[in-house]
C-alpha cells in the first residue's frame, strides 16, 4: 500500500526525493516524542522547505511542505503545527513582513527552534470571521490589543502568536482585518487549555488579551491590505490540512489493507470479500483524488496565482477532509473489534479525521463559497 503511494504522477524528481526521505524519517521515528521529532527535522530541514533560504528557509513553497506533512501522517506521525508556523505564519512573514520581521522570525521558523501560533477564531464569531472583534486601538506609536479567541493550537509551546484583529479605517470607521505577532508572556496575553476528545500531542486553547500593549514592529505587513495578507496565510492553511488528512487516510488505509490480507476466519482472508475489498478500493480512489486536487492548490499557490489557488484550496481541504474521514471509518471497519483496540491505534483517528471535516473552514463554509463564488448561486446568509 505505502509502496502505490509513495509518488504522485505531479511530482518533481526534487520533490519525489524529498517525499522519500520524509516517508524513511518518519518510518524510523514512530516512537520519537513530538517535540523531539519537531526538532529534528526543523535540523533535517524538513520545517522550512517553504520559507527563503535567505532566512534559512529551503527556498520551496507550499508544495514541497504539503510533501512532508503528507508523508509524516502517512508514516503515523503527523505534526500539527506545520499548518500553522511555517505554512499560515512563515509565509505572512515572508511575504509582507518588514526585514526586521523577518530576521527575527523566519530563520528560527525554518530550523524549528522557535514556533508560531495562529489565532483567527472566536467564539461569537466562529465561521463568521468577518464578525470578529478582536479590536487594535493605537496609543501613541504603540498598539493596544483587547479579545478572545477559540481553539487556538499549541499556544503552549508557541514563541509568539499571529493574532487576526480589526483596527478602525480612520476614513469610513469600519473595522478591518489586520495581523500582529503577540510573543509567548506579553503582559496582558493569557491562555488556558480546552480539554479536547482528541488523541492528539498538539493541545487547544482560549487565549485572552487584556489591553495588550504591542510596539508599533508588532504589525504585520500593511495596515490597509489587511485581507489580502490574511488569504497569503489561509490559503496555505487550507492546502496543509488536507496534507493532514490525506496523510492520515494513507495511514489508516494501510493499516486496514495489511490487516485484510492475512486475517482469515473462513477459507479466504478477509480482504477477498468484496464487501471489505471494494470500501477500501473506493476510499483509496478517493484519498488519491483529493491528492490531485491538493497537489494543484499547492502548485496555483506557489506560482502566485492567489484567487485560482483560493478555490482549488477549497476544494482540496473538502476533498482530502471527506476522503479521510471515509478512509478511517472503513479502516476501523475492516479491523473489525481491532479496531476499537488501543494495538491498533485506529479508533482515536476516528474523531481525529474530523478535524479536518470541521477546520480551519467547515465543509459546509466551503460548499457555501463554491455555490456563490464558483457556481453564482445566491446567498442565503
Ligand atoms: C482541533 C482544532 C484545532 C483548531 N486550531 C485552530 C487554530 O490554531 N487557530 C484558529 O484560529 N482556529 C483553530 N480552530 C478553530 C476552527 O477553525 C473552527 O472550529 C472552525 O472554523 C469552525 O468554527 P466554529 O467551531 O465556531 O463552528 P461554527 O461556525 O459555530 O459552525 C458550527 C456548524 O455550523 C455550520 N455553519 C455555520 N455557518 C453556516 C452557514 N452559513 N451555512 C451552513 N452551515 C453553517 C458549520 O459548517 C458547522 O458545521 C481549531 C479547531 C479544532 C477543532
């Protein structure tokens, strides 16, 4: 099974190269804790194959980091926070932020020393960004952060936090969506855990920000493309959780077909009955379809077509989300009382998959965006 995926017809030889070392790296590091395992491949290299190598980077793009988040689920041990340090956070940085921004950021982004969290949701706000209040008021050349926000990861081991907030338009006084780096201990910024049923290293949290005060360098990029900045870093993230998933479907799936060959409880093994044989056939079609469409976000992105690559970002993380929710299900099937077992490790996928059902867009927010944005159908909301 690994073997059938370990190319895709889209790859580069550069990229075939990289999958393959990841797809060993990960094979020999199953046991490895995750802090360990971040470490060493921001060391391999592995962490920044997307950002500059003039900041240290591996002078990739979100192609070449969607391999390795791919072939690290695929292997069994995804790393969470590569959707959001290096693809959401690395790339703002590189692409709008100052050289002082930069230097500080993205060599210890590209190497895994240091870790950056990303904070859009909130809780009155949920899938309706556009209602976030998460509001930046300037006191002299300072700024003045105040809000809350869900279910940010890896707070706890993030160095800084990439906030999404609001400041005023000083022409019309409507609010508009802008970036701020908040580093880990700001006074005012505070965070406590939200016990998840997941089994997962990377924690959730609620973070709080009381009147955090930030130096005017806090600011990301320019005040007045606040949107644009923002889709640099999401449609990246879009692109990295269907990476997730489809790593997690690949890993799920073949554990189930290994177990389909061998186990027998009548004269065949039990991958011969069609009834187990075809779920898993259809659920492979699907992850690889996904994978096509993920493979063309990464490449629209990459070659700076940012609106074709929203929508194929889109479709991808619906795809791959849907295709690995699927994958796991009929996996946990296949394996039938094994698959609830802890040996097998199956059963905690099950709520892990839909993760990528419900973030960082719903599957519903995206077949509302392919509706009106792709198909010009009307709005009901
Ligand atoms: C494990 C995990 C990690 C996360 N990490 C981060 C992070 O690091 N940073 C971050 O900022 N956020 C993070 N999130 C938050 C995530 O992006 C949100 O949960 C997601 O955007 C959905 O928002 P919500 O939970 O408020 O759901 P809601 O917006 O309340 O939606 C609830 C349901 O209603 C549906 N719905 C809402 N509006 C419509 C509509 N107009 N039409 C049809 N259906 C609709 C949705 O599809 C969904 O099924 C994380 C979430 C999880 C579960």
């Amino acid at each position: 099974m690994s073997q059938a995926h370990a190319h895709t017809p889209v790859d580069t030889a550069e990229q075939a190269d990289l999958r393959a070392a990841v797809a060993a790296f990960g094979r020999d590091n199953l046991s490895t804790p995750a802090p360990d395992l971040w470490a060493k491949a921001g060391k391999l290299g592995y962490l920044g194959v997307n950002l500059p190598e003039a900041y240290g980077g591996g002078g990739g793009g979100i192609a070449e980091l969607s391999i390795v988040l791919e072939e690290l689920g695929a292997a069994g041990c995804p790393l969470l926070m590569l959707v959001v340090s290096p693809a959401i956070c690395g790339t703002v940085i590189a692409r709008y932020g100052t050289d002082a921004q930069k230097s500080r950021w993205l060599p210890g982004l590209a190497d895994g020393s240091l870790t950056m969290a990303f904070g859009i949701t909130e809780p009155d706000a949920g899938s309706n960004s556009h209602r976030i209040t998460t509001t930046a008021r300037r006191d002299g050349s300072d700024w003045v952060l105040t809000g809350r926000k869900v279910f940010i990861s890896g707070v706890d081991i993030a160095d800084a936090t990439l906030i999404v907030g609001r400041t005023e338009d000083t022409r019309t006084g409507k609010l508009k969506p802008c970036l701020f780096i908040v580093p880990g201990g700001t006074p005012g910024f505070s965070y406590h855990h939200i016990p998840m049923e997941l089994a997962a290293n990377e924690k959730q949290f609620e973070v709080v920000m009381d009147a955090v005060r930030l130096p005017a360098d806090a600011l990301v990029g320019d005040e007045d493309a606040g949107l644009a900045q923002l889709f640099a870093g999401l449609n990246p993230e879009r692109i990295m959780t269907a990476a997730f998933a489809l790593g997690m479907g690949r890993h799920a799936l073949a554990k189930a077909v290994d177990y389909a060959r061998t186990r027998q409880v009548w004269k065949e093994p039990i991958g011969a009955h069609q009834a187990i044989a075809h779920p898993l056939a259809q659920a492979h079609i699907e992850v690889e379809l996904a994978r096509l469409m993920m493979a063309k976000a990464a490449y629209l992105y990459d070659a700076g077509e940012d609106a074709a690559a929203g929508e194929a970002a889109n479709m991808a993380k619906y795809a791959a989300g849907e295709a690995a929710v699927k994958a796991v299900d009929q996996a946990v099937h296949t394996l039938g009382g094994n698959g609830l077992t802890e040996e097998y490790g199956l059963a905690k996928l099950i709520t892990a998959a839909r993760v990528a059902r419900i973030a960082p867009v719903s599957r519903e927010m995206i077949l509302n965006f392919v509706s009106h944005q792709t198909l010009g159908l009307p709005k009901s909301y």
